[in-house]
C-alpha cells in the first residue's frame, strides 16, 4: 500500500481546505491491523485505492519498516486526526457534521463537547454490512446529510465499505473519515494511552491492558505477522 507523505498538519490543512459541497472523498487510516486483513483478502484492496488518502495510523509499522530498510511515511493516526479537525479548524454550531456509528450516549457527548448542533447520527446493527438493507440505509444516511465532515466510526472493513460505495455512487458531498474508535477517545468513553506512551510506540499495549478479553487474539496472535508482511515487503523491494 502506497501512503501519503504528509505530515499532520499538512492532512489536517488539506482536509479543511476542501469545501462542503465538493464530491465526496474518504480518508482512510490503516494500522497493522488493515494491513494484515489485506494480506489474506486482497479483494478489499480497492476499498483502500478509491480513498483520497492513505495515512499510516501505526507507530509499530513505521518503525519495523525502518527496521529493515524501508522509507515510512509520517504517521498520522486517525484519533489524532479527528482530534485535530475538531479542535483546530472552525466549526460551527449550525454547521453540519454527519456521524456513522457509537452510541446515541456518543453522540451526544460529541454535540456538547464542541457545540454541534446540527450533529446527524445514526448507528447501523452489528453485522450491517451483511445485511444489504442496512447497509443501503447506511450509505443512505450520509447521502441524506450532506455535512463538511463525515465521522465513519463502524470499525474496518466496514467503515471503508460504506466510503467506497458513496464515492461509487456519486451522490454524497463532503469528505468521509474513517476512524474507527476515535470518537470513544474524545468523548471521555475510553481513555486514551498517555503521550509518552503513545511516543514510545506502546498504545497497543496500553489499550490490549485495558481491555484484553476483547484485543488479546488481535494484538497477541494475529499482530504479529505485520513482521513477516514488512520483511517480505523489503525483501521484494531490495530485490527490485
């Protein structure tokens, strides 16, 4: 996968630059995560290739990369970057923002947190991309809500599910951002590592200590094989 060499500053400015009513776009941000599911289902593939940018969201990655030769791209999470554009640029109360995804208690959090009034939310049932009239009313909600932002917060492939058929179908405006939990951090719903430990490369840990029944097999038994993924990458490049 191809990422964009900008710094966050660069993507916060790039997103904000762009205006409300142009067609839509998406950013995605994989972490190891993503990249391993890719690596056994390369037909999610083109969900990743229609996104406007790819930003690496992985300390961990970025550096086993380095590790073994291999240029990194800045990292860029997507808490970060949510973070950023709702702090940073200027929103204001009438503006619309759209929210796929986390709880009603979520959403509202988010509406008083940064006075978002005209804040649409809607959180499809698990599974929804199964199931092909949730999915249409996913996909339809964001095209019914035209909004600057787009909050995609339904968890990967999902989130980039939904993206790329909006893109597909060409009715939607505004630019999607798929970020997984991130909202769950700016709400206080969970907490998010400490800087250092962010820095340091170390916020899989801190979160697989805070809630390991559910992140033990993704970052113990699945994680791991982001070793194999990169070496094998820098071994097809340094052949190249």
């Amino acid at each position: 996968m191809e990422f964009a060499g900008l710094r966050p500053d660069e993507v916060v400015d790039r997103v904000a630059a762009r205006a409300p009513s142009s067609p839509f776009a998406y950013v995605v941000t994989p972490n190891a995560d993503h990249l391993i599911r890719l690596s056994s289902k390369p037909e999610l593939a083109p969900l990743y290739e229609a996104a406007a940018l790819r930003l690496l969201d992985s300390r961990v990655v970025a550096r086993l990369a380095r590790l073994f030769g291999l240029a990194a791209p800045p990292v860029v999470t997507g808490s970060d970057l949510t973070a950023a554009l709702l702090e940073r640029v200027v929103i204001g109360s009438e503006d619309p923002v759209a929210v796929l995804g986390g709880s009603e208690e979520t959403a509202a959090a988010l509406r008083a947190r940064y006075g978002l009034a005209r804040l649409a939310h809607h959180n499809p049932p698990m599974g929804f991309d199964r199931e092909p009239a949730a999915l249409e009313a996913a996909i339809r909600f964001v095209e019914d809500h035209p909004a600057r932002f787009c909050f995609l917060a339904v968890g990967s492939p999902r989130q980039e599910i939904v993206a790329e058929a909006l893109v597909r179908r060409g009715k939607a405006t505004g630019i999607g951002l798929c970020i997984g939990a991130s909202l769950l951090f700016l709400t206080g719903a969970e907490r998010r590592a400490p800087r250092a430990v962010q820095g340091a490369g170390l916020e899989w840990a801190w979160r697989l200590a805070n809630d390991p029944r559910r992140l033990a097999r993704r970052y113990l038994l699945d994680s791991p094989q982001i070793v194999r993924l990169i070496w094998r990458e820098a071994r097809h490049r340094h052949a190249a």
